[in-house]
C-alpha cells in the first residue's frame, strides 16, 4: 500500500478502520498482486498515532526482501516490537502463505540490535 498515491489509499483505510480486518486486507491483498519483490523505506519512521499524527523517528535503513512476512517481521525487531502483535505479520504467519516457522528465515544483512 506504499506505493498507492493520493485518495485510494485513504480510502482504504477508511474503509478498513479495525486493526485487524486492515491486516487482512493488506495479507489479501499481497496473495492477490504476488510482487517479486518488497522494499521498505525506513528512511524514517513513525512512532504513535498513525498513519498520520505520529512522532517522526530517523531509523536511516532501506530494506528489501522476496517474501514479504520476512521483510515485516524483521523489520518489526529492529523497531523493537513483537512482530506477532502486529495484525499483518500475524493474519501472514498463520496463514503460511510465506513462511512456516521463525526459524525458517534467512537473514544476511548486519547484525539487529534492539
């Protein structure tokens, strides 16, 4: 949902207010469009109330991945959550759509501390 410019995005998320039903849009929504590709931009962050009345943080990272789950739960440690809690990663994890176990993932870039 990024990449998606002006009202379309909003309207999404208009239209998906609940935590959770949001998460399962946008897990849906991955399963349907099937990228080859994910990049986050974590050039900065957000921390608060979002999506947009939250604390700009500079992180200072880009990251990239094949599999989407993997890009979110890793990107989710160096932010310091628990990526389960988070609806997205969570609805993806127990579909094993991308990723059957934790211990699966294969992780090449610098060392993540939190």
């Amino acid at each position: 949902m990024g990449l998606v410019p002006g009202f379309s995005k909003a309207k999404q998320h208009a239209l998906h207010q609940n935590r959770g039903i949001f998460g399962e849009f946008l897990v849906d929504l991955n399963e349907a469009v099937t990228p080859d590709y994910f990049f986050m931009d974590a050039v900065m962050g957000m921390e608060g109330p979002g999506p947009g009345r939250g604390i700009p943080v500079k992180i200072g990272l880009l990251l990239g991945s094949t599999n989407p789950l993997i890009l979110d739960l890793t990107a989710s440690k160096i932010a310091g959550y628990e990526p389960l809690v988070i609806p997205t990663s969570k609805t993806a994890f127990f579909r094993k759509r991308w990723l059957q176990s934790e211990e699966d993932i294969i992780y090449d870039g610098p060392e993540i501390t939190i």
